[in-house]
C-alpha cells in the first residue's frame, strides 16, 4: 500500500478510537491493535500532527497518582473522519471498476 495512503489510513483509525471517549496513548495502541499493529514511536508523531492540525486536543488528568495525558477529538477531527469516508466511496467505486474489467 501506498505509504501516503496508509499514513491518512492510520491517521483516521486514531481520530476514529477517541471519537466515543477520550482516551491516552497506550489504550489507543490497546484499541487499534484488532485491525492494525501499532506502535508508540509510530503513534506519538500522528497524535502531535493531528493536535497541530487542530483535528484533536489534550489535556492532562491524574490515574494512580500520575499525570496522564488524553486525547480527545473536536469537530474538525469529525469533519477529517467524515472526509475520509466521502473519499474512501470514491476510491471503492474505482477499485470496483477495475474488478469488472480485469481479465
């Protein structure tokens, strides 16, 4: 696949596993191991570009003693998901057309 590709794919999954609840990088790492491996040198980089990019914010909360910081998506994260599944439609009617055809 595509590296491009795959990078907006996983970029997705992430904003997809907050968008119920808030949640912190390992959970996240924990929830989207069912459909792709993961890991925390890959994660941490999306969730600063996707912050950057104002598609999710942060804050901090205290769990046994520790500060854990959470992630939680805002409504140009939710637009970001709902632009990727307007596009993915596109490319499936494409893949599609190319199944018919091929010989």
């Amino acid at each position: 696949m595509n590296a491009q590709m795959k990078k907006g794919i996983v970029e997705v999954c992430v904003l997809a596993t907050i968008s119920d609840a808030p949640s912190y990088g390992y959970k996240i790492i924990s929830d989207l191991s069912e459909i792709i491996e993961i890991s925390e040198s890959t994660l941490y980089p999306i969730l600063k570009r996707l912050e950057a990019s104002n598609c999710l914010k942060t804050f901090n909360r205290e769990y046994n003693g520790r500060t854990r910081k959470y992630y939680e998506i805002t409504n140009q994260g939710i637009d970001k998901i709902k632009s990727f599944l307007d596009e993915w439609k596109e490319i499936d009617m494409v893949i599609n057309f190319i199944k018919r055809r091929k010989k």
